[in-house]
C-alpha cells in the first residue's frame, strides 16, 4: 500500500488523534512505558552482568 503524502487527509486525522488524547492519558503511557523498560533492562542487568561479577571475586 502506498500513502499519497500530498493528501492532506492523513495529516489532518493525525492531528485529531493527537488533540483528542488528554493530557493525563499521555502522561500515563509514559508511566507505563517507562516502568516496563525499567523493568527489562533491570532483568537483563540481573542476568547479564551480576554473573560476571560474582564471578570475578
């Protein structure tokens, strides 16, 4: 599928989307967000690299 990005049609339904969602609906995918990369990357530092450290001493 091609998009014509000379219509202005999309673009203007971006826009809608974007001033419909409300400030708090924002602020809390950023939460949400946040807190599962938080989570990945405090699970991958557990896995990863507490082993080398145990390891060495």
């Amino acid at each position: 599928m091609i998009i014509d990005t000379s219509s202005s049609e999309i673009f203007k339904a971006c826009a809608v989307c974007i001033s419909e969602t409300s400030g708090g609906q924002l602020a809390l995918l950023i939460i949400v967000v946040s807190l599962t990369l938080l989570g990945l990357l405090n699970r991958s530092w557990k896995k990863n690299f507490k082993k080398e450290e145990n390891s060495s001493s």
